[in-house]
C-alpha cells in the first residue's frame, strides 16, 4: 500500500514540475526520449520487458534479469542519456531551433542526461554503478557498496537542495524531488 502512495505522490511531482516550465510540452517530450531510449536498446539486446512503473521524474523498466549480461544491463541504463544528449546535440546544431524553446529543449536533454548519470539507485547512474560493481566484485560486497553509495549519493543531493534553499534563490520544487528521490531510494531497498 506504502509503494502505492509513493507511485501516486511521485505522479503528482512529475505533473507538478512540467506544469512549472515555460514550455511543458517539451519537457514531456525529453522524457519520453529518454524513456524510448532505454526502450529501444533493451530491444536491441533481447530483454523481454515485463512491467513499466513511474517513479519520481521517472519511468522504470522491468524485464528478467536472468537473461541478461551485466554490459547488456548497463547498455539499456545507458539508452536515456544517450538519447538525450543526441537529441540535445541535433537541436543544438541545427539553426531551425535556436530560439527560446529550442534552448529549452537542448537544456532539458542535457538536465535530464546528467540527472541520470548520478550514481542514485533510482536512476540511471545508480543501475551503471551497480553493473560495474557486480562484474569485479562478489555479489554481496558489490550490493553492499551500491546501496551504501546510492543512499549516500541521494543525502548529498538533499543536503545540496538544503543550502541551496538557504544560501540562493529557495526553489522548493528542487527540494520536494530530492525528498521524493531519498524517500524512493530508501523504499526501493527495503524491497529486496
């Protein structure tokens, strides 16, 4: 029932951060680039999706871990940021764009890559880090090491979020998503 409510409230945060930009359009757009990326090398190393779930700025994929490698695994975690920073990359070059909402889509491909590439568990860097870890660690050590830097990873960005708050332009909406991304991380642990 816990995991039902966190699912809605990280609904509620996804809608209430588009509905913030100047052009929510696009930043919907960019999400589903990044979400079709994942998508299209998952098909391209044979994994069978079993489910789709939406967590906090986020869609996660299912498929059966059993039939793939620890490098298939992190190809498909690669799959989104790369298909941001390629749709960045072609918006960028082409002069067709280079208006105010084109920069706004170069910017929200490029957030949403790097975003991605921290090593938190419920992202994309966090399922990169932990696919490295198993490939030269023993399983225990390697699922040790990744929860310890998933949740410690997600406290300094709460921490961040906090003395941006305090020190800069408070921007709550920052803060509700680094909450939301600890809350998850913590969750999603006490699962396995």
């Amino acid at each position: 029932m816990l995991f039902d409510k966190l699912t809605l409230f990280s609904i509620f945060l996804t809608i209430a951060s588009i509905s913030l930009t100047p052009y929510p359009l696009l930043l919907v757009i960019s999400y589903l680039l990044h979400e079709l990326g994942h998508m299209f090398f998952a098909r391209v190393v044979g994994a069978k999706m079993r489910k789709v779930k939406v967590g906090t700025m986020h869609l996660s994929l299912s498929y059966d871990p059993t039939e793939l490698s620890y490098p298939r695994e992190m190809l498909i975690c690669f799959g989104g940021i790369i298909f941001n920073l390629i749709s960045a990359l072609i918006f960028a070059v082409i002069p067709l764009f280079h208006s105010d909402s084109g920069r706004f889509f170069v910017l929200c491909n490029i957030s949403l890559a790097v975003m991605n590439f921290y090593p938190a568990g419920v992202l994309d860097g966090g399922g990169i880090l932990r696919c490295l870890l198993f490939m030269i660690l023993p399983q225990g050590v390697a699922e040790k090491i990744s929860k310890g830097v998933s949740i410690f990873a997600i406290i300094l960005l709460w921490l961040a979020c906090v003395y941006f708050q305090l020190v800069f332009i408070p921007n709550i909406s920052l803060f509700v998503i680094s909450v939301a991304l600890l809350v998850e991380t913590c969750f999603s642990f006490l699962k396995y």
